[in-house]
C-alpha cells in the first residue's frame, strides 16, 4: 500500500520535473529575443500614441489659460467662490419603539 502511494507521487515528481525543464530550456532559448520584441511592440504602438498625446496638449493648451484667469480673478476679487449656506440638519426622529 505504501509502497503505490510512493510510486505515485514519485511519478507526480517525475512528471513535474519534466515540465520544470522543459519550461527553462524555453524561457533560455527564448530570452535573447525579449528585448528586441518589447521594442519593436513600442513602435508598432508609438502611431497610436500620437494622437492621445495631441489630444493631452490640445487639452493642457486650453485648461491652463482657463486656469490662470480663474486664480487672478480670485486673487484680484479677494473672496473665493461664493457658496450657499445650507440650514443646519435637523436631528433624526426618534424611534416609535421608544428603545
């Protein structure tokens, strides 16, 4: 009995180093061409890039100058924007249980 159950896991052991090797023959036969991979991916994404970052300044070209006036009209106005007061809540009503 003991002796099938340590068979089994022996050949599970077995099975697992298989793969184990297996795995870092390929991560050694396929690691010089990582790099060259990971850079022609950026180029072929840079064309879709571009445009996003036209869109960005596009986008800061306009909201900084918004910007700019909004805090000189406040440091010119002296008083930050004006907000409504609210009414102080009022409390909650007590349970009808009386607990």
């Amino acid at each position: 009995m003991e002796s099938e159950s340590a068979g089994a896991r022996a050949e599970a052991a077995d099975e697992v180093w298989k793969w184990t090797v297996g795995g870092g023959i390929l991560t050694v036969a396929l690691a010089p061409l990582a790099l060259p991979i990971l850079i022609l991916t950026i180029v072929a994404l840079l064309p879709l890039a571009v445009p996003l970052l036209a869109i960005g300044l596009l986008a800061g070209l306009v909201a900084v100058p918004v910007i700019l006036i909004r805090k000189l009209a406040r440091s010119v106005r002296g008083v930050g924007p004006r907000r409504r007061r609210r009414r102080p809540a009022e409390p909650a009503p007590k349970p009808a249980t009386g607990h």
